[in-house]
C-alpha cells in the first residue's frame, strides 16, 4: 500500500516566521510529486511538480527542495504572511501511474 | 475566461435516490479526475479519464458511475448503492503529458439525509 505522510498537521505561526513542512512518500518507483496549496473556500491550487532527485523549486516566497532516494520534501515558506494561511498538499505519483497519492496536508495559520 | 466549474455548490438528496454532480472544463484537457474528500481523510480517488469515450475505477469506485462522451463533461453519479455518500467532490483535469499538474474546480457537497 502506498502512504504519503505530511507533518506537522498543523501549524500557527506569526507573521514574519519562516516554516517549512514535510511530506514523506515511498521511495521505490518515484515518478514525480506534487504541492499544491488549498485556500478555505478555493480550489487546490499547484504550487509545484518535481520530477529528478536534487530539483529545488522556488515561487516568490515559497520553495520547495525534493530527495527522492530517501523518500522526502520539504516545501518552505519564507516571512509567513497571513495570505499564506492555507492548507499545502502534496501528492505522489508512482511510476507511469497516472493517479495521485495523496498526503493529508499540513494546515497553516499565520497570524498578523 | 477558462476554467473547471462544478455545479452545484451544494447539493441535498433523499437516501435512496441518485444524484449526478456535473463537471465541465473549457481548457481544452484530456484528463479528467473525480475525488473524494472526507474529514482526516486525504483526496481519493473515484474515477479518472485519459481521454473521451474511456474511463478507469479509482480507488473507491463503488456506488459511483461515469461518463466522457464530450472531452469538456465528466459527469460523476452517485447511485443509491454508496453506503456513505455524504462528502465533499472535488473534480479536476489535466493537460496531456505526465508530469502536469492538476487543475481543480471549486467542488460540491453533497449531504444525502
């Protein structure tokens, strides 16, 4: 059974704090992962696809840094600002498998 | 003005009676997903499409059935032999290509009383 695990599930930080969150995935078979951010009464929005052991990814404030031997990611959010507040998924794809893994998610909550 | 819309936000039903969520998107994608979400759950998956006119189980297929007669509609049904079907539907599609990512329409919740 393939499991994605993401922590901590949540966190409360104050604006201006840099966190950073977990996702934990198998590492045989990686074909590719996936964040993506969930805002209350949005649709999941992708933040980034990572493919090759290595990849760093970076969007404004956030970025995101894959080890696929090991069979992890950490995404960081650097000065939290509380339009960050949101719930960040990731999603793992095994192989050519076209369906999505995906982890529980770590809630975010920034406080002004 | 493209996009994945889900109609309607919320819907209520009676045990016993099917419902059809609907769900059209207008960029063009091949790929389409149908998830569920339930609370301390993550999204599962109930069926996904590659393309027209073919369509595969997900992982909690049961009680559920499809259609992807038009690239841009992929209707989910969920038939009155879903033991739980109070829950959050969330649709989704892709462009073609294996690593793109998923763009999702805004989702409906049922309650079935």
């Amino acid at each position: 059974i393939l499991n994605v695990e993401q922590s901590p599930q949540s966190l409360h930080v104050q604006e201006g704090d840099s966190t950073n969150f977990t996702c934990s995935f198998p590492s045989s078979n990686f074909y590719a992962l996936h964040w993506y951010r969930w805002e209350t009464a949005k649709s999941p929005e992708a933040l980034f696809v990572m493919t090759l052991n290595g990849d760093e990814k970076k969007k404004g404030r956030i970025s995101a840094t894959l080890n696929t031997k090991e069979g992890y990611s950490y995404l960081y959010i650097k000065g939290s600002q509380p339009e960050d507040s949101a719930t960040y998924l990731c999603a793992f794809n095994a192989g050519n498998n076209r369906k999505l893994i995906w982890g529980l998610g770590t809630s975010l909550a920034v406080n002004p | 003005d493209g996009g994945i819309t889900q109609s309607p936000k919320y819907l209520f039903r009676k045990e016993g009676q099917n419902v059809t969520l609907s769900c059209e998107q207008n960029l063009n994608h091949d790929a389409m997903y149908w998830y569920r979400q339930d609370p301390g759950q993550g999204l599962r998956l109930i069926y996904y499409s590659q393309i027209v006119n073919d369509f595969q189980k997900g992982d909690i297929a049961e009680g559920y059935s499809v259609s992807r007669e038009k690239k841009e509609s992929f209707p989910l049904t969920v038939t009155s032999a879903q033991k739980n079907p109070t829950a959050f539907y969330l649709c989704a599609s892709k462009p073609g290509g294996s690593y793109n990512e998923q763009f999702f329409g805004p989702g409906t919740r049922l309650t079935v009383l």
